[in-house]
C-alpha cells in the first residue's frame, strides 16, 4: 500500500510521516532513504497479520533525518539548560531572598544529583515499559512540571511563614530565628521542586537513545547521538548567557518557567 504525501511542504515530509505513522499507533519497522541525496525515503510501518505498510515521503527531506536529530538536540537543551538556572540565580537573586548560605545551596544540589541518579536506574525501564512516544512525552512533562515548581517556591514560602511577598522575606533581619526559619523552609520546597525535575529529566537520555535505535538508519545512529549528546554542552553553554538577563528583567522566577 502506497501513500504520497504531497501537500505536506518539503521540509517538513519526514515529520509528517513519522507522525502519521505514530498517530495510528503503528510499529515503524525501517526507513529506507533512496538515493544517495535521499530526495525519497520510505517509512515501514507493521499493521498486522503479516501486513505492512510503506509511506512514500518525496522531494528534498534532507535525508539524514536532521529534522529529528535537532528535536532530540533541542531536548538536551532545554534540560541542561533548567539544571543550570540555580546555580546562575541562587547567589545574586535567590540567595537574598531566603537568606540562604552554601549549606542550603549544596544540600539542594547534593540531593538533586542522588535523585537523579537513583532515577536512571528505572528510567530506562519505564521508557521500555511505556513506549518510546509516551515515555518520552512522560519524560518531558515531568521535568517541565518540575522546573515550572521551582517558581513556586517564594510564594509556598511566604504562605508557610506569613509574609506578604518576596520584599518582606528580604526584609527579614539576618541572622534571626525567622531568617533561618525562611531559609529552612525554602530550601526543602526547592528540594521537592528538584527531585520531580530529576524524575522527570532521567527518562531524557534513556528514551533519546532508544528514538534512535528505533527510527534511525544504522548508518546514521552514531550521528544522531552525537547531536542529541551535543545539545547538552549547548544547553550549558547559552544558559550563562541567558538566564541572568531572564532573571534580571523578570525575576528568578521566570528564569525557571
């Protein structure tokens, strides 16, 4: 069975035939590119009893599979981007806020590493469990949930001591039994707040390696990871560069949203 794809615009044929396939909960068996410049690639995808089907993907597709490489670059991204934002707000922006002091700052990290960890060593299992889309969009609502949390913070904070908003907790005289009362309780809702990023970010390498055991070319496989590994030196790269400008123009909080 042979189906054309031809109103879908030439850069983006690949994707839309992944995500039709995927749509119709089909099992993707291989991707053939057909010519060295690979202007048509067939997807084959098992419907049953024996039974197959290929989807005809034409023109220019880039045949590498770029399109999917930098949706998994784009992840790595975004999540060594989030696992970089306390350590780029905590001194000059946090720090004041909760009275914190490096005690509080590497108990947070101390533990986020263990849980993360701790983690990996499931994670895997789940993606298999799960599936590579759902594992994968599990991953990511995870984390995301997780880094949006950490906004959340100052406000639980301020609910569990009584003060009215962030202005009052720095107004808080140093040293004092409230002062460290506020930077207790800040530091375990951040805590909370980075256990679920760390379940959630876990499931990230896990299911990046099976998408491309399952959806790329042997002979592409090796690139392909070395693209989704690169995002995570990307993402650490541009985080300096963006998260204090975040932080300054619209609060630590919106740094981690």
């Amino acid at each position: 069975m042979k189906i054309g794809t031809k109103k879908a615009a030439k850069t983006s044929r690949a994707v839309a035939a992944f995500i039709y396939l995927l749509s119709q909960n089909l099992k993707i068996i291989k991707i053939c590119p057909f010519s060295s410049a690979c202007h048509v690639v067939a997807v084959h995808a098992e419907v049953g009893a024996g039974e197959a089907l290929t989807l005809f993907v034409g023109e220019d597709v880039g045949g590498d599979f770029g399109q999917f490489k930098e949706i998994l670059s784009v992840q790595g991204i975004v999540e060594f981007r989030v696992q970089a934002i306390l350590s780029l707000t905590w001194d000059e922006f946090i720090k004041p806020e909760f009275h914190w002091n490096e005690y509080h700052y590497g108990l947070i990290t101390s533990i986020f590493s263990f849980v993360y960890a701790l983690c990996m060593l499931f994670a895997g299992r789940f993606i298999d469990w799960m599936g590579t889309k759902k594992g994968y969009l599990w991953a990511i609502g995870v984390w995301s949930a997780g880094a949006c949390l950490h906004a959340l913070c100052g406000v639980a904070t301020e609910a569990w001591v009584g003060l009215p908003n962030a202005a009052a907790l720095r107004a808080v005289e140093a040293g004092s039994a409230l002062a460290a009362t506020i930077a207790m309780v800040s530091m375990y809702f951040f805590i909370a707040a980075r256990c679920i990023l760390a379940l959630g970010e876990a499931g990230n390498f896990p299911a990046a390696i099976k998408v491309t055991a399952e959806y790329f070319p042997k002979k592409d496989r090796a690139y392909a990871t070395s693209i989704f590994n690169a995002g995570a030196s990307i993402g650490a790269l541009f985080a300096p560069l963006t998260i204090p400008l975040l932080a300054k123009a619209w609060g630590w909080e919106m740094a981690f949203i």
